[in-house]
C-alpha cells in the first residue's frame, strides 16, 4: 500500500526535490517528466494531472518509472530520501 499523496504533491516534491528534472509540456492528462542523473542515467515519470490520490497500479508505476521501490518512493515524497542518495540508487539500479 501507498501513502495517500495526492498526485498535485507528488509532482510538486519531485519537482522540487530533483532540480534538473523536465517536463514536456502539451495538452497530456499527464505531467511527463524526464531526469537525467549527473552519472547520465535517464528516468522518466507520468504523474496524472488534479489533485486524486492514484490508484496502486498507478502509484507502483511512477515508483517504478524513477526505478525505486514503493517505500524508497514514499520515502522521495515524504523528504526523507535526499537528491545525494536519489542519484546513488539509480547508479546502483542500472536498467
């Protein structure tokens, strides 16, 4: 199970917590990000656009999407999991 984050949150402290990541702008029902790591490692992220909590597919997806596990991403989103330690797991994680 997932914490209750609102999608609108879990996009502003990801933006927020990863300076550098992008976002491709359009009419999408999505916010499609894209981070590259200082080691260039490249992960991409659709978080859905309003202010509902996603359902647990959706949830384990976006954690999945910046190669994280669901209590590492509850972890991003709750401040506890620093940018520092963010770029050291995906240099762990390669795809």
């Amino acid at each position: 199970m997932h914490k209750p984050f609102n999608n609108f949150e879990i996009y502003t402290k990801i933006t927020n917590k990863l300076k550098g990541i992008r976002e491709r702008k359009g009419r999408n029902p999505h916010y499609n990000l894209t981070y590259i790591s200082p080691e260039g490692e490249l992960v991409k992220i659709r978080i859905p656009r309003g202010r509902d909590t996603s359902p647990n597919g959706t949830y384990y997806s976006m954690a999945k999407g910046l190669r994280l596990s669901v209590k590492q991403f509850n972890n991003l989103i709750k401040c506890d999991l620093s940018k520092k330690e963010y770029d050291k797991i995906l240099k762990q994680n390669p795809y």
